[in-house]
C-alpha cells in the first residue's frame, strides 16, 4: 500500500462532523493561518475611489451586498434566471441595478454586455466566466477589472489523480 492509499485508509476510520478538522491539524499535517489572497480585501480599497461599479455574475447578490456602502452607480449582471429575482430583492434597496443578461450558449460568454464603451471604473467578478474584450470596451481607461476565476478546471490535475485513484480502489488494482 503506498503512502496515498494509507492516507486515505486511514481517513476512513475517523468519525466526521461539522467542520472539525482536528485529526489532520493535530498531526501536524494541516495548518491554518490567515489567507495570503482574500477577494474582499483586494477590491475593498479600489470601492473608495470608484464612481461606476459592474459586478458580473452577481448570483444573489449576497457577496456585492457586503461591500456596501457601494459606489453611486453600482451595476450587477446575472444570467441565471432563478437568481436575478434573488439578487434584484437584495440589491435594489441598495441602489443597485441588476440586469439580467442572456445565458451564451457556449465561449465567448458574456460578450455582448448591455453597457456603453467606457463606462465603468471598475468591474469585479468572483467567478463568472468573460470575454476579455468586451471587458476592455466597456472598462475606462486606467480603471481596474479584478476577478478570481475558480473552478473545476482550475484543480483538474488533482480531480484527473482522485479520479484514477478512486478507479483503482474500486477495480482493486
């Protein structure tokens, strides 16, 4: 048995609930600290001096609402229609303006975003995908575009190994 699948052995005799991380961190093999990256506190500084804020993908709006107090003229876009209604509830007594765009079938998705050739100050995105130029037609000149793309492609080597791994244990090869 190698190393991995002792690991993984070994996790399975450990009773789990809630976010109690205590059998690895008290091994010495996970440590937490503060996060050297953290999405709010990048863009925070940028929400002082922004006079148009564009927040793609808003889903709920949850995650703009938190910023608050917002920009004068804070836009929010979201295609996926279950969520504008939320988003529009939590973001409209705000001040906010949610609009709705159409989901793209495939790449290059959001490329036809409703909003004038330089217009915003500055565009935020947590996760949703976009098209690099119409971000450049509708972002000003010296403004800031600030985005934390994360998503299954992003770990796909470590999926690609757990994938093979759980094949593995199951075919008992």
């Amino acid at each position: 048995m190698d190393y991995f699948e002792q690991l993984v052995h070994e996790i399975d005799g450990f009773s789990f609930s809630g976010w109690d991380f205590s059998y690895i961190t008290e091994t010495g093999r996970m440590q937490e600290g503060p996060v050297k990256w953290n999405y709010y506190s990048r863009i925070r500084p940028y929400l002082y001096t922004a006079e148009r804020l564009l927040d793609l993908g808003t889903g709920g709006g949850e995650r703009l609402a938190a910023f608050s107090p917002l920009p004068g003229e804070t836009y929010a876009t979201e295609g996926y229609k279950p969520n504008v209604e939320i988003a529009k509830r939590n973001l409209e007594p705000l001040g906010v303006t949610v609009v709705e765009v159409d989901g793209d079938e495939g790449p290059p998705y959001n490329s036809n975003l409703p909003f004038d050739d330089n217009f915003f100050d500055l565009i935020t995105d947590r996760h949703e995908a976009y098209c690099p130029q119409e971000i450049y037609r509708i972002l000003k000149d010296d403004a800031h575009f600030i985005t934390q793309q994360v998503g299954s492609l992003s770990i796909a080597n470590l999926i690609q190994l757990f994938d093979s791994k759980t094949l593995k244990f199951q075919t008992g090869t």
